[in-house]
C-alpha cells in the first residue's frame, strides 16, 4: 500500500490542515509510535490556558505540556519575536562555526538570570551551554560531574558515580533511563548504562552512606514532577548541599518542570536559598514555541570540562530558540510571572485542600506555587482525569495515584473559579 498522502491541501490562511478528528487520530495510529496513553481531544488552537478542539470546544489547560507552556500559550509578545525573526531572515539555523548576535545576547541573558551557581569555585559569573530536549542538558551536567571526578578529584575515568533518586524523571535517553526506577522506561533497552547509585528522594541519610572514594556528583529534581508530585522534607536541599560540599561532589539541579517560576519562585532552589552547581533548564525557557534547553553552570566548570570537540550541537542554541528565549524570559520578568504563580497558586492550593478535606477518594494535596499534586486513594487518578475532560479539563496523572495541577503562570481568578468548580464535581 502505498504511503504517498492524500490529504486536503494546507490552507495558507491559516496553515490547519482540513482534516477530521478520526483522520488525525488514525495517521497517528498507523503512522506514529504508540509511546503515549492519549486523551480523545485534537487540538485546533491553543492560546493563554485554553485548547480549543475542531467542534469550538474549549479546555482549561492544567497541564501545560509539563511546565512548558508556563507563559500561556502563544503569548503574543513571543510570538511577535519568533514572527519578526523569521520575517528578518534572522531565524535560520546557522553552523556553529561562527557567531551569531542572538546566541550572545540569549547567554547573556539567561546567564544573569540565575544567581551565580557554585559559589564554592569563585564569583566567576555563570556560563550557558544550549541544546534542545531537556534530556540532552542532562546528559550534558552528567558529562559535567563525571570530568569533574576525573579530572579535579582524580577518580580512575569509568569508574565515576553520580547519586540519583529513586521515582526520579530526567528523560527517556540510554543514560537517564538507566538509573530510572521505573521498570516501563528502561526494560528492554539494556545494556545500560552504570555509575549511578540511587536512594530514596528525601533522604539524607541515605545519602551520605551511598558517598564512596568514587563519587563525583548528586543530581536532583529539587521537586520530583512525573515521579508523583513529590516535595522533599524541609532542609532535604540544603543537607544535599552540605553533603556536597563536604564531600567535594557536584550538585546539579534538574528545574526543566519545576523552575522559571513554576512553583513561585524563579528557581525551586530558593524555597531553601541554596545554590547548585549546576542548573538544568528546558521546557518553559523557550516559551512553549521552540525546543530549547540549557545547562548552566559557574564560568569555571564550564571551562574545566568544556572545550573545543568535547560537546556540540547542531540546533542547540540556534538563532530562533535564542529569540523565543529571550522573549520568553523578558516576559517572566515584566509580567511578573514568578510573584503571580506564587499569589495564584497559594489561592488555588487553600482552596483544594478545603474540597480534600470534604472528599472521599483525596488521600492528600501537596505542592507549591502552581505546582499541585491531588493524591487518590486507590491509585486511580487516571479516572478522576478522564472525567475532568469531559467537564472541560485537561490534566493528567502522575505516577498512577496522583493528579497533576500545573496551568500556565497565567491563569486568571476566573479560570481558577472553572477549575475548582470541576474539581468539587469530581471529588466530592
């Protein structure tokens, strides 16, 4: 049979294909991989925090792709950058062999956006390396850690480990899903990597007994996203710092879902004002529009492990990413997106506790700024999700047993008024 499409032509008014929801659903069907349980809902249009489906059907988006729709979707102001890139011929990609303005000024900018991390190694101002999935930027900090044992601390080169949490989620690449602890990411796709050691996610003890003459690094979600909506003991983040200095280890944090305001404040780090040494970026960076990723780390580090050959990327850091970052970063700022995901997510929460307290089926919420977790007794949150569709939600679950409430650092007093209103619908 022959693959050749038959499809309506794009209408270039609109660049949507005139397709119906069944034609969508079946070429992805028989044309993708079937790697993601998906909601009945095809998208026609998304903008702030509603989708819209081909019947004019509008959805509040508590989900936001994971944190990365944190400035709404299609935020005017980022459109309008990404827009006049492209109509300036200034957003192609461009071989990495020269310099281009906009990969200066994004580095400039994201750099100073973060306080300086690994104060221990000098105020010597952070550097930005980009890449695109935030897989790849945890790929690149484990790099970091690992030249760090070989080449500071003097640790035989394969013999390094870097201590992991257990329920943790940085990706789905070789390396990441080989200190997964969920069976369904690395089964199959053996042989796997070696030089992690995990422990329980929040504690320290175990922590400081899985350090050995080996150890390079701990890496770390400050706040564990796909793993259940996890928020560690008060001071787990600072003990880690401890540790890590203690023991000459890097500290990397992994904020691509919980960082750039997610959880009210610019970085998860500060609920506990630490400094890691290392900081991974993604997702809301780019606005939503664009892949875009970074590892950031002191100016220092960067230049230990880090020179002409060890690393590359031939779209990472590319001169439209770099545009929808600035932007997207420029927005967080003006719009004060940070300080509102705190105010909105405080409301959101007090309000979800007090339909907990009054429901049969919430064994706990948990969470900070507009990162909300609704635990379900019975692990089938799934279901409370499915039903939160229909009612013109979309959310989805985490790890099985909780539901995840992540909108866009948008979300007004009336969509918030919507989304409570379904949630006692459901709940109670």
């Amino acid at each position: 049979m022959s693959n050749v499409s038959t499809r309506p032509p794009v209408d270039a008014a609109n660049c949507l294909p005139h397709v119906s929801d069944s034609a969508v659903i079946e070429m992805e069907e028989r044309f993708g991989a079937h790697h993601y349980e998906r909601l009945p809902v095809v998208v026609r249009e998304a903008r702030g925090a509603w989708i819209t489906d081909a019947a004019g059907k509008r959805y509040l988006d508590c989900l936001a792709a994971y944190s990365a729709a944190n400035t709404g979707h299609h935020h005017p102001k980022i459109v309008n950058a990404l827009v006049q890139s492209l109509m300036g011929n200034c957003g192609s990609v461009i071989s990495n062999v020269v310099y281009t303005d906009v990969l200066g000024l994004f580095l400039e900018k994201t750099a100073n956006f973060a306080p300086q991390l690994g104060p221990r190694f000098g105020e010597n101002g952070n550097k930005v390396l980009p890449k695109n999935g935030g897989v790849e930027s945890v790929e690149t900090a484990i790099k970091m850690a690992r030249y760090y044992g070989w080449k500071k601390k003097g640790i035989e080169d394969g013999k390094q480990e870097i201590i992991v949490f257990n329920n943790n989620f940085h990706g789905r690449m070789i390396t990441v899903v080989s200190f997964s602890s969920t069976p369904k990411y690395r089964s199959g796709f053996g042989p796997l990597t070696p030089g992690f050691v995990s422990v329980d996610f929040g504690d320290l003890e175990q922590v400081k007994k899985a350090v050995n003459a080996n150890t390079c690094g701990i890496l770390v979600e400050p706040m564990q996203g796909e793993g259940g909506m996890n928020i560690p003991p008060e001071g787990f983040l600072r003990g880690l710092r401890q540790i890590a200095d203690d023991n000459d280890l890097l500290l990397l944090f992994d904020e691509i879902q919980v960082g750039l305001g997610r959880t009210g404040r610019r970085f998860c780090f500060e609920h506990e004002n630490v400094r890691p040494d290392g900081l991974i970026l993604g997702k809301a960076l780019s606005g939503g529009l664009v892949p875009l990723s970074v590892f950031m780390t002191n100016a220092r580090l960067m230049d230990l492990a880090f020179n002409v050959g060890s690393d590359g990327s031939t779209f990472g850091g590319y001169p439209l990413a770099c545009v929808a970052g600035i932007a997207a970063l420029t927005v967080i700022e003006e719009e004060g997106l940070v300080e509102r995901s705190a105010r909105q997510g405080a409301k959101l929460k007090a309000a979800i506790e007090e339909i907990a307290r009054k429901s049969p089926h919430v064994k706990q919420v948990r969470g900070k700024g507009l990162f909300i977790g609704i635990e379900i007794n019975g692990g089938r949150a799934m279901d409370f999700c499915r039903r939160l569709l229909e009612l013109g939600v979309i959310v989805n679950d985490s790890h099985g047993h909780t539901i995840r409430i992540s909108p866009p650092l948008t979300i007004s007093d009336e969509e918030i008024d919507y989304l409570l209103e379904r949630l006692e619908r459901v709940l109670l």
